[in-house]
C-alpha cells in the first residue's frame, strides 16, 4: 500500500471511529505477514475503557468501509484493540487504582542524588507524590517527578 492509501485509510477510519465515540489510537498494516495484517488500535472519547463489545461492535463496520473503499485489494487479517495497560502511571485514576502497588520513580537527577527511587505509591496529590519506602513515608515534590512506572517485586 503507497503512503496515499494508506493516509486515505487512516483518514477514513478515524471519521467512522468518531461515529462510535472512539478516536484511532494507531492503524498499523503489516504486509511482511502473510495474510496481511491491519492492526486498529482505539480508544474512547469518553475516557472510559475500551471494551471488548466495543472492538467486537467495530469490526463489521470497518470491514464494510474497506471492502467499499478498494483502498486494500489482497487478504489481510483484521485486528481491533485497545491500548492494553501500561507500566507508566499518568493519570489520577492511575495513581487512585495502583495505591499500595509497587513502583519506580525516576527523579529529575539534578536536585536529587539518587535517579530512582522504588517503594509502594501511596499517594499523589497536586504538589507532590508520597511513596513508601521499607516502612517510611517519602514525600518528592511532583515537579521533580520525571515518570512513575508499576514494578514487580522480585523473591
């Protein structure tokens, strides 16, 4: 598929994901598979999460939207999902969700002599982030906080 195409197939895509309150987080088609397969990646507008009626509910119309549109004319495999979890807490529901969990926190290293920190969240709040470490309570200044990702705990 020429870069064309491919921009008319994203373009068509989204418009028929805003239909569904869904907005199209990457289209991806990889030909070096055989069949060919077109991954659609979505979300939702209303930020809640994506379902698997949701993915399910799209499939038919997208399938009816490119057999209309002649844009891909081989066999390739249609993949709708969602952007899955990530590591990286970035959201207040994240913080709220992930409390007790634990999790690295990667500092801004030109105020603090440590890069990382690793304990359990325990709280975030507009100012700063509260994690504990072996029992004790540490409070970083959220402007400091460069990322906060879920870590697993080793034996």
């Amino acid at each position: 598929m020429n870069k064309e195409n491919k921009k008319m197939l994203d373009s068509l895509v989204e418009k028929l994901a805003e239909d569904f309150n869904f907005k199209v987080d990457s289209l991806s088609l990889l030909t070096n598979k055989n069949p060919a397969i077109l991954k659609i990646i979505i979300k939702r507008t209303d930020g809640k999460d994506i379902t698997i009626e949701d993915c399910s509910s799209f499939v038919g119309p997208v399938e009816n939207l490119i057999e209309s549109s002649n844009l891909i004319n081989y066999r390739y495999v249609l993949e709708i999902s969602s952007q899955g979890v990530s590591d990286e807490l970035t959201s207040n529901r994240d913080f709220k969700t992930f409390k007790g969990f634990p999790v690295k926190v990667e500092l801004n290293h030109k105020n603090f002599k440590k890069k990382n920190l690793s304990g359990l969240l325990y709280e975030k709040s507009k100012d700063y982030l509260a994690i504990n470490i072996k029992g004790k309570i540490k409070k970083i200044p959220f402007i400091e906080v460069l990322k906060v990702s879920l870590v697993t705990i080793e034996d």
